[in-house]
C-alpha cells in the first residue's frame, strides 16, 4: 500500500498489475487525475460537466481521448459504472481508497444493492462504540483478577 495525496493505492493487488501491465499511459495519466478528484469515502466521480474539463486540462487530453480512456479503464475493471447516472463511475476500492476504507466499502456495497446484487455480503455494519475514560486499574482490580485466575488454575 502507499499513499499518495490522501489516496491509499493497493500496488500488491491484480488490479494494480492490470493497471500497470495492461492499460495505455494515457489511461494511466487518467487514472492518476481521476484519483485526485474522486469524491473522498466514496471514489466516486462523472466524467462529465467541469469534471470532465478539469480531466482535460489535468491531463493534456482531448474530451473525446477521456471517453476513449474512460471506456478502456472500465473494460478493465479498473473503474466501474454506477449505473445510476450517465457517466458516473466507481474506482474499484480493490486499487485505491480515497478516505475511510470502510466508507468507501459502505458505498460499494450499497451501489451494488442498488443495481440489483441483494446478495451483496459488501455492507459494512459498524461494531459497538465503547466510550468513557481509560481509568488505571485499582487495587480491587487486581484482587478481582487474582481470583478469575485462580478459578482457571484451579487453586484456592
């Protein structure tokens, strides 16, 4: 793993080997922007509007290459369509993490839902939150451990 600008990419992934074996550098440029400017906890972005303009500058290519990269990125499962919306797009959470990997993964797994997975085992359900001080152990403490112990060992 290695993070780079608030992006945790997985490089001992298949995914990452796809990335780097199987696609064109300009789609690589691509990914690279893309990462900068996907939604934080989610990995989500549209590739279109000022997003899309933001992509050509960043990138040095023309609107027509971005959907070109775009399509080649997704044909490799690098990125993945919502869905949803047109040219709305998910960076597979295997390859990189923007924010809180279980917020990203929440989000998977609700996208999945939504297009139709109900057998999708990606929801995230947090555990219990344990709040109050962390207080030092008193001497009733110890005297408590001392007979669980003894208990185990079976000593009086």
């Amino acid at each position: 793993m290695k993070k780079v600008r608030n992006v945790m990419i997985n490089t001992e992934s298949d995914i990452y080997k796809v990335l780097e074996n199987e696609t064109s550098g300009s789609a690589k440029k691509l990914i690279l922007a893309m990462f900068k400017l996907m939604t934080k906890d989610m990995n989500h972005i549209i590739v279109g509007g000022e997003t899309l303009e933001t992509l050509c500058e960043e990138t040095g290519l023309s609107e027509a290459q971005i959907r070109n990269k775009t399509s080649e990125l997704s044909r490799l499962h690098i990125i993945e369509p919502t869905r949803l919306i047109r040219a709305e797009y998910i960076i597979n959470p295997v390859l990189a993490i923007k924010g809180s990997s279980n917020a990203v993964w929440k989000f998977y797994g609700e996208l999945e839902r939504q297009r139709g997975n109900t057998d999708a085992s990606l929801v995230y359900e947090e555990g219990v939150v344990l709040s109050g001080k962390n207080l030092k152990l008193t001497d009733d403490d110890y005297i408590q451990v001392g007979k669980s112990v003894k208990k185990r060992k079976g000593a009086k």
